[in-house]
C-alpha cells in the first residue's frame, strides 16, 4: 500500500466503521458544499470520460505521458504498478478533498481498464459514495 | 514509433475485414496514447479503440444502416434503454461475444503481451476466429447476444 492510501482509505479501514462513516460523512459532505468539486471515472478516456467531464465542469485524471509507449513497446509490469500507484494517489486525493464522484461506468459487461479497476477498489474499500452518470 | 506505424500495424492485421468480408477503412487516428480506427461494410461497423495504457484493444461491431457508426453508450446508460422493453441493442464488443460464446476471457488472451503490435494481433485473430457471422451480419446472432445481453444485465 502507498503512503496515499496509508492516509487516506488506510485510515479509514484502521478507524473502525464508526470512525470510517464518519470520515466519508465529512468527505461526502464536502463534496456536496462545493459541488464545482467533482471528477469523473470510467472506461474510455477520448470517447467517454472527457465528454462526459467536459459536460458536466468535473476534472478527469490526466494520464502519466510515462505510460506512452515508445517503440511500440508496452508498460511492464514494474511501470504498470508505478503508473497505478500514481493513480491511486491522485485518486485518494480527490477522495480527501470532498470531491463529488460521477461514474460512468464500464463500456460493457467487463471491466478491462486496470486504471479503472483500481479506482473502482477503492471505492469499493472506503464505501465513498459514487453517483452513475448516464448518457456517455 | 511514429504513429503512422501503428496504423500500419492495424492494417497488416485487419486486412482480413477488407480483403474477405468488403469492410473498408473508414476512419483511422493514431496519438501518441491511442488509436482508433472504423471499418465499415455494408451493413456492419468495426469501431477498434485502443488506448495503450490499458493494454487490451476494444472492439465494438455494430449492425447498421448507414455508414454513421457511433461508439456505443456504457453499461450504465444500456441499463436504462433495456427499461423500454422495445428497446434492442445492437452492437457488443468482442469480449461479449466471448463471453456468450463461453470462450476465455478476452483479456485473458492479453496477459504476456509486450508490444502494441502484440495486442493488435491477437485482437484480429480473436475477432476472425469468434466473431465472423457478427462481421456477416447476420440477424439471428445479434438478435440472440441481445437476449443474452439483457438477460446478463438483469442478473447483475
């Protein structure tokens, strides 16, 4: 686990299940006092995330340049968890921060994004509230 | 890599679409994070999405009227057009067609890839070898991965 998730769903987990509604009560609640404060996820970042954050004023993780490949050439493994970890934190962050969370959800049945795997346990983990956005 | 060699990858591979099945290239973008490309027969649409950062190509076949082929809402948004029980979807991507086929799972045959020449191959084969009557367009197979489709969505 990186230093993000120590400080963040880490410490929910460690608080307990009052200490963690808590936490996501005032993370929540936060979210909804600044409602300009929101991000979307889900599979699709040209076709369906941009669009969809772009429409509604939300941000959207910027994908690491690193995770380009050059000749053609695919992240290994070592550069798949760096890039995941980089996620994580950013995504930890927006969760610390109170954002608001729009999901648009897998483009099928199947989950194939590891980046929005990821982001998906962790909402899963923390319980932190998400709201589906449908139309993309 | 120019990204002009991506393409040349996609064509070397999916040139089975053009040469067997009258696709022809519709559309092709190369970035230097992606590549998208649409195939479009005469009543049959290939949209090829790949963002490299995930490793696995997607690709959404669709059965059209006419040459507009759009990519395919998300699971979420087919949810609430299933609720009009009139409603009949008509494009899946490949990994469904897997899935209702009971073959492996589509990212499975992803696992020891290296290259984006690597996933665009094994894409095409996967596609040649498991999706040919969806490329035919024939009625009956769309009309029983509907069934399917929403029956999976009910369950879920």
């Amino acid at each position: 686990m990186d230093s993000a998730n120590e400080a963040a769903g880490g410490a929910a987990s460690r608080l307990g299940q009052a200490g963690k509604a808590a936490w996501l009560g005032r993370a929540a609640e936060a979210g909804m006092n600044t409602p300009e404060k929101s991000i979307v996820i889900g599979e699709g970042m040209t076709k369906r995330i941009k669009p969809a954050a772009r429409s509604i004023g939300a941000k959207w993780y910027q994908a690491w340049s690193k995770n380009f490949p050059e000749d053609g050439v695919l992240m290994t493994d070592e550069q798949l968890e760096i890039a995941l970890a980089r996620n994580s934190r950013w995504f930890y962050s927006k969760i610390n921060q109170g954002y608001k969370i729009y999901d648009i959800g897998p483009k099928g049945l199947n989950i194939t994004s590891p980046f929005y795997q990821l982001e998906r346990d962790i909402i899963e983990k923390t319980g932190y509230p998400t709201t589906p956005l449908i139309g993309f | 890599m120019k990204n002009t060699e991506n393409i040349d990858i996609l064509k070397k591979y999916f040139n089975f679409l053009i040469t067997n099945l009258n696709f022809k290239i519709k559309e092709v973008r190369s970035l230097n994070y992606a590549l998208y490309a649409k195939f479009i027969s005469n009543n049959v649409g290939i949209y090829f999405s790949y963002e490299f950062r995930d490793f696995i190509p997607h690709i959404q076949i669709t059965k059209i009227d006419t040459e507009d082929l759009k990519e395919r809402p998300g699971l979420y948004t087919i949810k609430e057009l299933y609720k009009d029980n009139n409603f009949k979807l008509q494009s899946f991507y490949l990994d469904e067609i897997l899935s209702f086929q009971a073959q492996n799972e589509y990212k499975s045959y992803f696992q020891n890839i290296k290259t984006i020449e690597d996933a665009i191959k094994i894409s095409s084969e996967l596609l040649e070898t498991y999706a040919i009557d969806y490329l035919k367009g024939n009625d009956f197979n769309f009309t029983e991965l509907d069934k399917w489709f929403k029956e999976e969505i009910r369950m879920h």
